[in-house]
C-alpha cells in the first residue's frame, strides 16, 4: 500500500465529514421548514435531533470533546495519538460548522499538528 493512500482516504473522509456538517447546519438547523414543524415536540424524530444538537452547540459539547481529544492527542505517543488526533477532528469540524468555532479551530489546529507530527528519532 502506498504511503499517501491513508492521508488521501483521510482527506476524502474529513471532505465527506464537512459537506455533512454543512449538511446539517443549513438543512436541519437554519431551514425555516422547521422552525414551524417544531412547535409541537414530539412530532418528528428530524425535532428531537434539533433540539438535543441545540443543546450541545449550546453547551459547546463537541468543541471541548474535540479539544480533550486534541489535547490528549498530543501527549499520547504512536498510532494511537494518531487516531486521538483524527478522532478530536470528528469532534472538531462539525463544532467548527455549527456556531462554536472560537474553540474548534483551536480543536483543528492542534489535531492537525499531531496528524502531521513525525516520528521522534533517538540519538546518542
């Protein structure tokens, strides 16, 4: 397997991740279809899963998951910092989309740095 095919599915998957964000915000949380349909709670299933994404943009839950996750990332050495670092990026995109990005850059930044940290060689 070549070395860049895991950075290019990568890329591909964080590309799919942001449109479905976008997705999301402009289709389920600022479309004016359902600010009328959601008068009633209970109604639609589409209602629930706004009021609770609400909640979390409110309480900013993926921003601060995503920045433990990029924080811990750092300090965690090897394949699983690695996979730390694309997993605070899961976290880190969507809150980047969804109204909390003054955490989440912090979030993409740092998961990225990880992403692209290379292996620490030992010297004598």
């Amino acid at each position: 397997m070549s070395r860049s095919l895991p950075a290019a599915l990568l890329l591909m998957f964080l590309t799919l991740w942001l449109a479905a964000s976008y997705g999301v915000r402009y289709g389920l949380m600022e479309d004016g279809q359902w600010v009328g349909l959601c008068t009633m709670p209970g109604d639609y299933w589409q209602c629930q899963v706004r009021a609770l994404l609400g909640l979390g943009i409110h309480f900013q839950v993926m921003a601060w998951a995503g920045l433990g996750l990029a924080l811990l990332a750092q300090l965690v050495a090897g394949r699983a910092g690695w996979w730390l670092a694309v997993l605070a990026l899961v976290f880190g995109i969507p809150a980047l989309v969804l109204y909390t990005a003054s955490i989440a850059v912090f979030v993409v930044v740092l998961a990225g740095l990880r992403l692209v940290r290379q292996k620490a060689t030992r010297s004598l």
